[in-house]
C-alpha cells in the first residue's frame, strides 16, 4: 500500500540534520523547529494561524474546544456515552473512529448524517435532514452548534458555509487526510472557523510518529489553542482552563519542516498516478459509472471545482472482500476505509442508531477498496494492480 522507505532515501542526510540540530538545541517539545514549521505551514496553506499539536485527534478536540464547543474536560465522562449539554456537532457516519470520539471527548453530543455516494463525503441534503429532524428538535432539548465535515480520502467536502451561517454553526473540518486538498481555490484548512490535520505516518504529508494541527484565521481560537495544549495555561504554571498535553514533538516540526519543501511535487506525482489509474482501468474497459458497481469497477471522481490530494485511491467493486483476498494472495496491497460506519461501532452504540438507519455509508462500507497510491508508485506496479482486478472480474 505504501512504500516510505522511497520517500526517506532521497531525503535522509536533510532529514538527519534537522534532528540533529533539535538534539543540539535539545528543544524536545514546542520550541523554535516547531514554530518555524507552524509559520511555514500557515503560509502554504493561506491560513493566519497554524498551531502543532501532537496528534490528528488531538487537533480534532483542540479545534472544537478552542472554538467553544462542548463542555470542559472534565466532564468528559458525560460525553464518552454521546450526550452532551445541550451542544451538538453533526458529522458522518464513515470515517475514521476519532470524528466522532473528539466530539465526545469534548463533552458535546454526536449527531450523524448520512454521506454522498459519490465523493464518499457528508451530504449536504442529509445534513439538512438532521438539522430538522426529532435528534435536534424533539423533547431531549439539543441544540445542533456545529458542523464536522470530513475531507475523506483527500477530497474536500461540499461547502457547509451558507447553511451554517443561516443556523449560526461553526464548521469545523477534519481534514486530516486533505493537505493541499481545495475547494474553489481555498485549501482545505481555511474552509471554517478552524481544521485539523494529522501528521500520522501514513498522511500525504508524514511525521516519524504522531503529530497533528489545528488552523484557524480567528486569533481568539488560535490564542485559545496555544493556551489548551498546555494543560490550559497562558503563563507557566498558572491553569486558566482543564487543558491537555497536547504539544508537537520538536524532532516532529524539523522532520515536517523538511517535508513540506517538497510536498507540492508529491502532491503532483501522486496526482499523475490517480490519472493513470483512471487511464488503465478505462483501457481495460472496467470503469463503470456508477455511482455503484455491477460488474466492473467504479473509479474515484474529482468534483468540479476542487483540486483532490489523492491520500487515498478508493474504488467501488462488487464482491469486496473476495477482490481484497485475492489481490492479497498476489502480493498486493489494499486496504478497506472504513469496514465498518461509526454508528454500528460497539464503543459508540449509546448514541442510538443501528444497522439501516445510513444507507450510503453502509454500502459504501461493504464496497470500497483502497489501492496501492503515493508519490513513487511506479506505472508497471499500477499495471500489476489493475492487471489482478481485470483477472479477477473476468
């Protein structure tokens, strides 16, 4: 699925001498690596603040704890069984486990809408659904305070800006796999009133361990960001808040400040493989349509007026898991995003929904595949990939 070592090679001697100068310094946490990666950062993002934390989830929490959403920390006993006080944040069904488990973390309540086929991403129609539906407007007394967006497999979600403005929500984005990703010329992490991203190995832009980001254009929840990831104070030693440890690691700024020199060519190489993707499944007459597959295969589409970062390579395929098998049996990577939606995860049954209640993300879980996509992946590997598809749809 992935090949780090191809991206380390090239990069070790840079990549060991910025570690080198943190131990020299011995800024181990925060310190001037990290700052400098934060101003770097918001600049090639076009966003005022960008703030380093330790990890994508945490960012997550950081975001919406910063923008005043959910309850102190403490109370996070009450949230972790998906009901808040009183404020409620919408996002979707398919996704990674910490969307939604930031959320209650943050003491709010969780409240799910189904996704679009297409882009995989939460429909703005569904969201409109729930805002005016009985979770939001029945008896219990909740009041929806804000969107969550996730920008999934690298694709931006539909614009949520007018629909928060005209019900006074925040929208809060979890672009943790969407650096570079943009929509109508914004990138993603200035889409809303602040975004997190995740640095995690794996990411279109990696540290060498957990590290995350908040971004804001709000100097009020930037401050309030700087302030929480350090158990809540301002000045050391003095807690205005129920903070957290929430710091980057300054070998994790060195290692990123490297990396984001180079980011925008992998970013154009991984956008040259997802196009040759397309090119040898349409050759090999596989593409169907879709939204969902028949026989053949349904490919990933990049919907007008955003610029997609391609984490992720996912297509829709009948017989799934059996496709995954023998694709395995040949040497080859794949990887299912996400076999089962949040709302059927046993550590989120109390927020109250069961099989059924969200169509697409169920069927969407039953049919993409994630293949093999980063920058080096070579055009006779794509060939392999897509070769052992065509053999086994046959």
């Amino acid at each position: 699925m992935l090949d780090l070592s191809r991206q380390y090679e090239p990069l070790r001697a840079e990549l060991l001498d910025a570690i080198a100068h943190v131990i020299d310094k011995q800024q181990f946490i925060l310190g001037e690596s990290v700052s400098a990666f934060e101003r770097a950062a918001a600049a090639q993002l076009g966003v005022a603040h960008a703030l380093g934390c330790s990890s994508g989830t945490d960012a997550i929490w950081l975001a919406l704890a910063a923008t005043g959403i959910g309850t102190r920390v403490a109370h996070f006993g009450a949230g972790s069984s998906g009901k808040g006080h009183g404020m409620t944040v919408v996002t979707t069904p398919f996704s990674f486990f910490a969307s939604v488990s930031a959320i209650l973390r943050a003491g709010a309540t969780a409240v799910l809408a189904d996704i679009d086929p297409v882009t995989f991403n939460l429909s703005p129609a569904a969201v409109e659904t729930v805002l005016d539906g009985p979770r939001l407007n029945g008896s219990r007394g909740e009041a929806a305070c804000a969107i969550l967006p996730v920008h999934l497999y690298g694709q931006c979600a539909d614009s949520f800006s007018d629909l928060a403005r005209a019900r006074g929500l925040k929208i809060i984005e979890d672009a943790a796999q969407a650096w570079g990703a943009e929509s109508n010329g914004v990138k993603a992490g200035g889409l809303g009133d602040a975004a997190a991203f995740s640095f995690y190995p794996t990411k279109n832009l990696s540290a060498a361990g957990d590290a995350g980001m908040v971004t804001t254009n709000s100097d009020e929840v930037a401050e309030r960001v700087k302030m929480l990831r350090q158990h809540g104070m301002r000045r050391r030693y003095y807690h205005d808040e129920l903070g957290w440890n929430a710091r980057m690691d300054g070998i994790q700024g060195a290692i990123l400040s490297v990396k984001l020199k180079y980011i925008d060519g992998w970013s154009e190489a991984r956008r040259a493989v997802a196009a040759r993707y397309h090119a040898l499944f349409t050759k090999a007459g596989l593409a169907e349509a879709g939204p969902y597959p028949a026989r053949g295969v349904v490919l990933p589409r990049e919907k007008a007026g955003n610029r997609h970062a391609w984490h992720q390579y996912v297509i829709r395929v009948p017989r799934r898991n059996a496709l995954r098998d023998f694709l395995t049996a040949r040497s080859i990577g794949s990887e299912v995003y996400y076999p089962i939606p949040l709302h059927m995860q046993e550590a989120l049954k109390d927020l109250g929904y069961a099989e059924g209640n969200f169509p697409e993300a169920e069927r969407a879980a039953r049919e993409v595949l994630a293949l093999p996509i980063f920058p080096e992946l070579r055009e006779d590997e794509q060939q392999i990939v897509v070769a052992a598809i065509a053999e086994f749809l046959s």
